[in-house]
C-alpha cells in the first residue's frame, strides 16, 4: 500500500482594520494581542504580518518548551 503525504496548506488569517481620522488599526482575529496601528493601510497590514509571524514563533519556542524531550509535531485542521 502507498503511503500518501498530507498537503499542508498555509493557514489563513483574518485582518480587521479600520481608519479613524489619520491612523490605521488593526487586529488578527484568530491570534490575541497581534494588533498594531500605523499611518498607511498598508503599514499596518506589513505590521500585522510581521507581528503575527512573531507571535506564531513565540508561541512556538513556548510549546516546544514546555513539551520538553521526545515530542511529535503533527499538523490539524480545524
């Protein structure tokens, strides 16, 4: 029997933003504290994804952690 290979796809985040008067915000729905706030639209969703990205290798290094020795890392679906 053939082994198959899971594809994994790239997770998928979800952006709020909004103007109020010269500032952009914006929060990662799915990630707590991953928020930011810049001058351009486009400032703050470089700074969302530079933040989210740290915030996921945070979490991360923590998970591995506290894991300690002799652990799997298996991707899920939600």
């Amino acid at each position: 029997m053939e082994m198959q290979r899971m594809k994994v796809m790239a997770p998928s985040y979800t952006a709020v933003v909004k103007q109020d008067g010269k500032w952009w915000f914006g929060w990662v729905e799915e990630v707590p504290g991953v928020n930011c706030q810049e001058a351009s639209r486009e400032e703050l969703l470089e700074s969302l994804r530079v933040t989210l990205a740290e915030a996921i290798a945070m979490n991360r290094e923590d998970a591995r952690r506290a894991a300690g020795n002799n652990f799997e890392e298996t991707p899920i679906a939600v």
